[in-house]
C-alpha cells in the first residue's frame, strides 16, 4: 500500500492514502426488536438455567437471545459486533454460540452472557453463508460460503488464546474491538492454497486454523452434519450434494439429481440417510449408503429454503419461498400444508411440539407441529399424496387444489420492526425521509439519530414534494438501508464540506453567525461518551502515578493519541450542541474498520475509552480530541456584484468576489448598504477579490461579506424607507437565500454567479 505523510503531521508518520470510513447505525426506538429479515433460529434448552433459550439471527446485523415459555418470549441479550447479515448461528455445547455473516467472518458469544463476543474467525473469501454442528461432539462446526469454500473448526482449538507477540494476533474485547487484554485475541490465518490439495493449516505464528475440504467451483448455499461428527454434506449452485469425511476433509462421493441450487440439506443422527431441499421445488431422500436418490418428494410449488427433522427422521418438515410450510411422511408420501405465512420460510428450528419458522420478515413464529407424534396432524385430514415430479405438485396447485392449511395463526408471535425499504434525504441534508415494510413515512434527523415526525401511512413522493426547501448545501453523507435501519457513512474529506450558520440550528448561547461544521459536530455527538470515558481513565492512571492533574477538564493535548500533534491556535469547543445530542436509550452504533482486525461494531454507549487509533479513523480522532478539519473544497463561492441593468449607480467593485457558500443574501444588501451610504473607498477588497477582514470582523474563513461584527458607525440607510434589492437572472432573491442556494435554483450555470443590485424607492 501507497503511504503518505499526513497534512500537518509533524512526527513525520504516515497513514493510508484511502482513509477508512465511519458508519454510524440509527436505531429505532425499540432495541429489542430486529428491524430485518430473521435468517436463523435456533434452540438451546439449558440445563444449566433449567430455560429454553431461542437465539435469532438477523439481516439487521445482530442476534437476539429470547426466553421463550408457553405463552411468551422476552429478549434477554443482543449479540452486537457482526458488520452484515448474520445468515446463520448454531450452538456449540451449551456455553458456545457460533454465527456466520456477509461481513465474511464467524463469530463465537459466550450464549448465556450479555452479548460477549469471545472470537472473530476469518477465512472466508466471500459471505458465510450456513453453519453446521455436530450434536454431540459439540468442538466440530463447519461452515461455507460463496467463495466456494468448506471449512471444519475445532472450536476447541479456535478458541485458544495465540501468543499476542505474533504480528497476525489482535485482541478483540467483548464489543469486537482491541481492548486491553480483557478478553481472547482474535484467529488470524494464513491463505489458503490454490492448490487442489485438501490441507489442514497448523501453525504456530499464525494460529489455529481449520481444515479445508476443497472441491467446491461454485458457491456453497447448504450444509449439515450428523450428531458424531463423522459425516458432511454441502450442496450449492453445482446442483450435487457432495459428501465429506470432516475428520479428514477428504471428499467421499458426489451425488447428482437435483437441476438447479441446492439449498437445504439435512443429516440422521446415524449420517447415513441425508435429505435436500432445492430451488428446482424439489425435496430429495438419499442413501449415502448405496449413494443414490431413494425417494423424491413434489410438495413445493417454488424454491425449497429450510428443511427440519423429527429427531427420528420419519417426518420432515419443509418451507421456501412459496411462503408454505408442509409436513411430509418420509415412508408412506402423504404431506400436508401446516400452514401459509405471508413471507417466505428461511429456516426452521423444531422445538419440542412446535416449530420456529424464520422469514424476510422481521418476526418469528412459532407453529404448533406435533413434533414428538407428527402422525396426529394428518388425523386432521387435508392431507395429498406428494409427486415424485418438480410439475406434478404445480400442476395441482394450477388445477385449484390447493390444499387447506391445518393452522390459521402461530401459537406465539416474536414482533419485528418494519424494516426501511425507501429512503430520500432532503435538501438541508440534516432530514432524511424513509417509508417502511408496514407503510409508514418518517422523518428523521441525521444529526440526532431521531425520528422527528411519524406521518404514518402518507403517499412518499407526496410527503417528499411538501418537504421540499429551496437551500443548497453539499451532500456530506451517504446513506443505504441494507440492515433494514439507516446506515449513514461518512468519508473524510467529503464529510466536512457541510456548514451551516448558529442561528439556523437554533443554538442556545450561541452568536448567530458563528458557522457550525455538521459532520465535525456530529462526530462529537457519537464519540462523546467514549471521550468522557478515556478522560476518566487518563485522569485515574494520572493519579495513580501521583501525577497532578490541571484543576479545569484534561485538554485534548493530554488525551492526543492521533498522528497530528495539536494544534495549538484552535479551539477546544468540547461542547455537544442540542441538534447534535444523541439519546442514549436508544443509542446509535459505530461500525468501522480497526488498522488490525477488519471492521468491528459497537454501540457508541459501550463504547469505554480504550479505542484509539488502531480501532477508530485518525481522521475522526483528530477532529473530535483536536478540534481540526482537513483541507476542504468548494467551501466559497466566486461571484460578480454589478448594478441592475437601467440603473446608474456607482458599480461597487471591478472585480470578482468570494464569501462562503452558506452566506446568506442579507449579507450582501448589508454590504452594498455600507458602500453606497458611507461612500467607501475600495479598500476594502484585497487583489483577489476577497472581501477583506476589517469588513467582516475576523479571520477570512469567518469574515467573508460581513460574516461577522459589522464595525460601528452611523447607518443612516437603516432609517430611509429606500430598500436595496439584489436580483439574480432578473429574479429578486430573498434575504434569507444563500449563495449556494442561488447558484443551484436561480443561476443554474456552471460560469461565475452575477448579482445585481437595485434601490426601491419608499413611499
């Protein structure tokens, strides 16, 4: 990687040439609930506790832990630090939860704690699509993914701790940052090989890794393992099920029969008999012992997505995208439709007589199923005879015998929060308006992380065009709406070309003309806790080592942990405005990328003081401790000021001007007032036409035409009835429109702005 100096450094460090990015998550008001698709359940029944425990994993980034009775389901832990969709999560023993992400990387959680995330695994090439377990060999996991790859962890030996003096070791806290040796250090593992060669990777420098069963071209969409851990099958866009000895990592046979993506796949308890759901609609029975297809099974009329077993593998139950979920009698054909939802079944977790069903929807459901006697459900009847053809079963369904599902409604029902689907910032880039799933339209604040107003079930492109405001300011953000909740990056130096005057922002204390950075106050606003807590933790190691410290709160000078020494000329303005006050019941979450580990994710509340450099952007850690931005662009406008055509007044300046692109038109009728009344000489202007400091009363950069304390003397032209107009294309400008506003709705060319002006005789 390229390295360049950084701007003002004078230690003569170095950063990377691409600055990282900040991402800040806004989360709704409840936190318990997921705001996106659920991909993944599963039960853990505790001996320990003596609770059933199900654990969900969500498109939203995170899982949840719930206690689930007969008639409830709180959530008692979000497991917070994956980056992307969690796709999948399995439990290893009791005390181990294992998940898997689109952030390429598995993940293990202490499954009783508050939401520890004790490892980062990282292997994969490409999204981590499934995991499976082995049921009674609780240190054997597999995983796989769109890179094509199948590994086998020894979570046993994944776990353990690598020396921290290796250069491929990090530490990873409870929140996925470095910390201070408060928790295991994260696998970091060497590539694989590009040779066809099945290898398992040992090493001491580099740590544990796993074994690789390497045969896969395409990507690997399904997984499962028996009880033992003796027996392996993946299945993928290939369209066979291959079979793996995990042991070894050695590929034992291939099976063909299914004509499009294998996406689900099951193992007995014995890895003898093996079961796939596919998107050709069909489920597949196969004997691994005479490796063929015994049975085949039409009972979807669309994809085939989750496949669960009775724990004696006589019944499975099925669901996919045709939004059904079936029961099907392996032995005797007969299958019925238990239910039909209005999403499409993902997965599906059987729980004593009932089932869990996850779907694209933010809830999950819990379904009466007769697990332990599934042959009281055909009693009800409604039950048919499933084909052993992909089109027998759509052709029944074209014939209109679509069968009566046994259930109407769940047994219990886990609530989710719509999931944003529609998004549009607004002009003054603080509002951004979004529609979600239930139809609702809000209207958030980018700078609070709140939502300002819920107009509920409105016309979108209606609400948008009332909402509208004629104001330029640049675009200082990004946003997507991937996790089903608003993701908002910031990029240095883009971030910090927004400003915006005190008064417009309502700032209490504040002089109205001050200009007020957004990105740099909203960066205070989500890093102000973790700057009270590193305060405390210099404070107390300051006292602890006798040192004195001032009597007024630690400077940033004391807190520097940033390549850039502090500047000493600027100020230290520790204060969060109220625009730029974020709550901390509902508290956003930080997702970056650390110089060491890959992204991590935390919320801004747990985030305690021991971050710096290596976990957070310099760019970020400069602004906030030190007060300093980079170098921006575009932050003035050039401009000509001449009068209007038909007018004969003196003509004020010959050459072009520059003020900030926030200044706002009251400015210049100011300045064309004092020219005209007090009859001054050009003076006032330097040879680039910059409006000089004496008019303004400061520094350029907060001057610039009169933005600032005008000089005392007499107005007489304040008291005349005469006015002063400025117009733009002959159109007369408001006093409160700025010149960035002017340019993109009244000037609309790429040449330099022209203003004229004008006096309106009074009465």
């Amino acid at each position: 990687m390229h390295r360049v100096g950084s701007a003002g450094n004078t230690n003569s460090s170095v950063r990377p040439r691409k600055e990282k990015r900040l991402t800040y998550v806004l989360n709704d008001a409840d936190d318990t609930k997921h705001c996106a698709g659920v991909n993944c359940v599963t039960v853990l029944k505790s001996s320990s506790s003596g609770r059933d425990y199900l654990f969900t994993g969500s498109r939203d980034g995170t899982l949840k832990r719930w206690a689930v009775s007969e008639d409830s389901a709180t959530c008692s832990a979000t497991f917070e630090s994956h980056v992307d969709w969690v796709n999948d999560a399995v439990l290893a023993g009791e005390n181990t939860l294992v998940s898997c992400s689109s952030d390429t990387t598995l993940k293990t959680w202490d499954s009783l704690s508050k939401g520890t995330c004790t490892r980062t695994l990282r292997q994969h090439s490409d999204y981590v699509t499934r995991l499976a377990a082995a049921e009674r060999n609780s240190n054997v996991i597999a995983s796989c993914g769109l890179g094509g790859e199948v590994f086998i962890w020894d979570i046993e030996a994944a776990l353990t701790p690598v020396s921290k003096s290796s250069d491929a070791t990090e530490d990873e806290g409870s929140n996925g940052v470095g910390g201070s040796g408060n928790s295991l250090p994260m696998t970091s593992l060497r590539p694989i090989s590009s040779s066809n060669s099945i290898t398992s990777h040992n090493t001491q420098s580099h740590g544990y890794a796993p074994t690789v069963a390497k045969g896969h071209k395409e990507s690997v969409y399904a997984l499962a393992m028996n009880d033992t851990g003796s027996v392996l099958v993946s299945g993928g866009t290939e369209k066979v099920v291959r079979v793996w000895d995990p042991r070894s990592g050695s590929k034992t046979m291939k099976l063909r029969g299914h004509t499009d993506n294998i996406r689900a796949l099951l193992l007995d308890s014995t890895g003898r008999f093996c079961l796939s759901g596919s998107s050709d609609s069909m489920i597949r029975l196969w004997d691994l012992g005479q490796q063929r297809c015994v049975h085949s099974y039409a009972v979807h009329t669309d994809s085939v997505w989750a496949l669960a077993s009775t724990p004696t593998f006589s019944h499975v139950y099925s669901g996919g995208r045709d939004l059904s979920l079936y029961l099907t009698d392996l032995a005797t054909r007969e299958s019925i439709l238990l239910c039909s939802k209005e999403h499409p079944i993902v997965q599906l977790a059987l729980h004593d007589d009932s089932i869990w069903a996850a779907t694209t929807d933010s809830s999950v459901d819990r379904w009466s199923a007769d697990g332990r006697n599934p042959q009281k459900v055909f009693q009800k009847g409604g039950s048919f005879l499933a084909g052993n053809l992909s089109f027998s079963r759509a052709r029944v369904s074209l014939e209109g015998s679509t069968p009566v599902p046994v259930h109407r409604e769940p047994t219990l029902t886990i609530p989710g929060t719509p999931a944003i689907v529609q998004h549009e910032i607004l002009n003054n880039k603080r509002h951004l308006l979004t529609k979600d799933t239930a139809g609702s339209v809000k209207l958030w604040e980018i700078t609070k992380g709140v939502i300002v107003e819920d107009y509920g079930k409105v016309p979108f492109d209606e609400k948008k065009e009332q909402l509208f405001e004629m104001v330029s300011i640049p675009s200082w953000f990004t946003v997507d709406t991937r996790l089903g909740c608003l993701s908002v990056h910031l990029d240095t130096p883009q971030c910090f070309s927004a400003e915006m005057y005190s008064a417009d922002l309502s700032i209490p204390g504040k002089a109205e003309d001050d200009k007020v950075n957004l990105a740099r106050e909203t960066l205070k606003g989500l890093l102000s806790h973790w700057l009270s807590k590193k305060k405390q933790r210099v404070g107390s190691q300051a006292s602890s080592n006798g040192e004195v410290l001032p009597g007024k709160d630690i400077t940033s000078r004391s807190l520097a942990n940033s390549r850039v020494e502090v500047d000493g000329s600027a100020e230290n303005d520790s204060i969060i405005y109220p625009p730029f006050e974020f709550s901390t019941a509902s508290p956003p979450s930080i997702i970056t990328e650390g110089s060491q580990g890959g992204p991590w994710r935390k919320k801004i509340t747990d985030l305690d003081g021991t971050e710096d450099e290596k976990d957070l952007p310099w760019w970020c850690l400069d602004c906030v401790l030190h007060n300093r931005l980079p170098p921006r662009e575009n932050s003035k406008c050039s401009f000509y000021l001449h009068p209007s055509e038909g007018n004969s007044f003196q003509i004020l300046t010959q050459g072009k001007l520059s003020a900030p692109r926030i200044l706002r038109i009251h400015k210049v009728v100011n300045y064309v007032l004092e020219k005209m009344v007090l009859d001054k000489p050009l003076d006032n202007l330097n040879p680039e036409g910059t409006f000089a400091p004496g008019l303004g009363g400061g520094p350029l950069q907060h001057s610039a035409l009169g933005d600032g304390s005008f000089r005392s003397g007499p107005k007489p032209w304040v008291k005349s009835r005469n006015t002063i107009e400025i117009l733009c294309n002959n159109q007369v400008l408001s006093p409160e429109m700025s010149l960035a506003t002017v340019r993109a709705y009244i000037w609309k060319k790429p040449e330099d702005l022209i203003l004229n002006y004008r006096i309106i005789q009074g009465k």
